[in-house]
C-alpha cells in the first residue's frame, strides 16, 4: 500500500546499464531531483549517468564516449 500521497506508484519500471555506458530507466513517468534541488519530469525513457562524468549530473550527457577503454 503506497501511503506517501506525493508519490505515483508506477506499474513498470525497467532500468538496465549499457557497458561502459549509461543507466537507461523506462517508465510511463520519471521525476528526478538534482543536487541542487530542481526538479525535471521524464516520459518514457531517460539516461542516467553512468561513468560520473556527466556535467549534467545526474542525466548523462556522453561524456562516457570520451572514455579511453
């Protein structure tokens, strides 16, 4: 039972990282909260950070391409 009223529950939720890459999240909705506190609402589909490099953390932005392997 979800008792927190400011929180959705979500039917499906899949989250998986590419290697060497992103963490990909598919969901109907996704709210994500910086650091600095903003906030930003995501449909469908959003790529987290993977590699810490982000300068748009914690939304990846490529940076992992720039990677030496």
């Amino acid at each position: 039972m979800n008792t927190d009223k400011d929180k959705p529950i979500q039917s499906s939720v899949s989250i998986f990282q590419k290697p060497s890459g992103p963490i990909v999240v598919s969901a109907e909705q996704i709210d994500v909260q910086k650091n600095d506190g903003a906030k930003q609402q995501f449909f469908g589909k959003l790529s987290l950070c993977g590699c810490g490099r982000s300068n748009n953390l914690p939304l990846c932005d490529g940076s992992h391409k720039n990677i030496a392997s």
